[in-house]
C-alpha cells in the first residue's frame, strides 16, 4: 500500500508560446496506492502551435511537445521496536524479548482518520504472573496487549520456530475533497532467536531406610535417593547460552508435580492421599536454584553449567508399622528470561520424569535397605521442547 498525489500544469509557459485549449489538463490530480515505494509517470502529448515574434510574417508549422511529470508512492512499512537486525538487515527477536509494533510511512494528515487490524503469527502472548504467595500461575494469552485494532501493538513471543510475521490491514479515509478511502497491507517478517539448551539427567534408585539423610532427616522413608555416582533421585545438568548478539539472560527451573501417594497403616484398608492425581506447584518458585533467584545464561564465551537436583519420598516419624505406595509424576521446565525491561519468563524445555516405590516399613525390627535391592524406580521419560507456560493453582509440599 502507498499514496501519492501531485498536479500537472501543461502548457510551456513562455509567453511566445500558447497551448490549446482543447489539451489544457491544467490542475489535475493525479494518485498511484498500490505498490509501496513504485514510481510513475503522467506523459500527456498536447499539440502546440508555435509562433514566432519576428518582422514580417514569418510563422512555423504545428509542433508535439510531451511533458513527462514523475513523483514517488509513499512506502508505507511495519517498524517494530524490541528486535535487532542481523548482518542481512532482517529483523530477529529472541523469544521471550517484548514487541511493539507501529505503521510507518502515512502522512501526518490523515493519521487521524486511519484504521487498523494487526494480525501476528507464532504463539504469542501478553504475560506469565505468579502470584505473591507463588500459589498460582496464570498465562494471559490470545491477543496482544493493546488489541488488534490500536495504532500500535505489544506481545511476546514463545516459538521455538520461525520465522514469523507481523502484517497490518489499514483504511485511510482522507481529508474531504482529497480522494476516496483506500486500503493499506503492510508486512514485516520477524526471525525467533532461542538459547541453546544442554539438558543430562541422571537418576539414582528408590530405596528405604530411617538413617538421617539431606532432604528429610532422621525417620521411616521411602524416597527416591542417590546411587555411587550421585547422591539424589535425579540431578539435572543443565547449561543455557544466549546467542549473540543479544545479552545474556538468565534462568530457573519451575517443577510441576501430580502426586500419587497411598498408604496403608497395620491391620486396615489402603488410603489414598488427599489431592492425588491433582497437578500443582512443587514446593516453590522457582523450583531451583531458589525461591526468587536465577541462573545467569551464558555465551559462547562464558558457559556456565548448574546441577540442580531432587529427591522426593515419603515417610513418617512416628507411624513405623505402616505400607507405602507412591506413583508422582513431574514436569520439570527449564525458563529463560532476556535481559532489558519489557521481557517476559519463556519455557524451554520440558523434562518429563516420574518415580515410584512399594514398600513396608515394618518397626523396630526393621532392617536398613540403603543399599539393599531397590525398592522401585526412578525413570525420565522424556525431554522435550516446549512452547506452553506451566500453569498451576496449588503448591504441593
């Protein structure tokens, strides 16, 4: 979409010449909107009869002038504000980084008499907010923060994909006498930059036993424990890079988990857990490194690798005469957030594991299985990329 106008005069305009009045295009307005940036010609061929000033009657024949008149259509473009531009001059944005978008190129006058539509491809979305007490996460998707139909617009992204595009449908309606309303399609392709990831998990073995250990001290558990190459159900080796050029960043890991626990105490009937099969938080946010703390990212130059680690069980300190069964199953997702102001927490990766454990704790008489057969099973089932929030309304302790 573009505009342009200018008006075209005809005639030589020396006063020893005239133009007939049949040819005269004095005065009339000319406009291109179609192609941004084009340029075009108005070549009117009039017929001129020349005369000639001179003593006596001396006199000319007919002769064609043609007039060609050239002016430029007005590019009307999508600037955007929050991406940097790469070697190529293409506009790149890394995920998580805000985007503000705008239409460039219309005239002062008529931006008052402008209407817009911006459509955005990709999974974009307006805010991940935890709450003060970390008890729920809410992901405000759907649009853009300003709506589709404002001047200017604003969004995140979360692809692990692109590229992507931003495109604005307009109507400009001019000045009365001034023309007609015409449409205006402007589009801007947008490239997604992601950190690169490296994700190990090990795992260790579910085993019992009532000798104080790290996470649950002294008492009757069953847990998912360490092995002779580390000392936790699963440990998580993780490093994060931010791709130049963009500053590094930082990132955390945010644990869900759906329970499952069952216990039978001597003499009774099974007893499920309350909240079993209920997803929720896993004890706080963020899950590691710590409670409102972040892991710098690296780049190439500065790589920096953490090992944040679990080891869930259940147990008791009083009730030894007592069976467990546990099935919990976790969602382990490792978040990036950019450097700068208007940036929002992102999803990398998803790191799907599970453990489980059947097992008696039988009393005094109880015999130290720490490095007996397992009781049961740690396994990571999968690791994936990922585009969607963890969400949640629960902490699960």
């Amino acid at each position: 979409g573009a505009l342009a106008q200018g008006y075209l005069t005809t005639g030589l305009g020396a006063s020893n010449y005239s133009s007939r009045s049949s040819d005269s295009l004095s005065g009339t307005k000319y406009s291109e909107k179609d192609t941004p940036g084009q340029s075009f010609s108005i070549t009117p061929a009039t017929r001129t009869e020349a005369k000639v000033n001179s003593i006596g009657n001396a006199q000319c024949g007919n002769a064609t002038a043609s007039l060609s008149y050239s002016a430029s259509a007005i590019p009307v473009t999508v600037g955007l504000i929050g991406t940097k531009l790469d070697a190529s001059q293409k506009d790149n944005i890394l995920v998580g980084q805000g985007c503000k978008s705008q239409l460039d190129g219309i005239p002062t006058n008529l931006l008052g008499s402008t209407t817009y539509y911006w459509t955005v491809t990709g999974n974009t979305f307006q805010s991940w907010t935890i709450s003060a007490d970390s008890t729920r996460a809410t992901l405000v998707g759907d649009y853009y923060v300003g709506r589709p139909y404002d001047p200017t617009e604003h969004w995140y992204w979360s692809d692990k994909t692109g590229p992507q595009t931003v495109t604005c449908k307009a109507t400009v309606t001019p000045p009365t006498g001034q023309g007609a309303p015409f449409a205006i399609t402007a589009t801007k392709t947008v490239g997604l930059i992601v950190p690169l990831v490296t994700e190990n998990a090990t795992t260790g073995r579910v085993q019992i036993n009532n000798l104080s250990q790290p996470i649950y001290g002294a008492g009757y558990w069953l847990y998912a424990g360490g092995n002779a190459n580390q000392p936790y159900g699963i440990v998580y080796t993780t490093q994060v890079n931010t791709p130049a050029p963009f500053s590094a960043g930082v990132w955390n890991m945010v644990q869900l988990v759906t329970p499952g626990t069952w216990y039978t105490p001597k003499g009774q009937v099974e007893k499920a857990s309350p909240g079993n099969g209920a997803q929720g938080l896993d004890t706080r946010y963020p899950f590691y490194p710590s409670s409102s703390s972040t892991y710098p990212t690296g780049v190439p130059a500065n790589n920096l690798m953490a090992q944040p680690y679990d080891g869930p069980g259940v147990g008791s300190l009083v009730d030894t005469n007592v069976r467990y069964r546990v099935s919990d199953n976790y969602s382990t997702y490792v978040m990036f957030l950019p450097s700068g102001g208007d940036t929002q927490w992102v999803p990398l990766w998803d790191i799907g594991w599970n453990w489980n454990g059947d097992d008696a704790i039988p009393g005094i008489s109880w015999t130290n299985w720490s490095n007996a057969t397992d009781a049961g099973i740690v396994r990571v089932g999968s690791t994936i990329s990922t585009i969607n929030h963890p969400t949640w309304n629960t902490i699960i302790h």
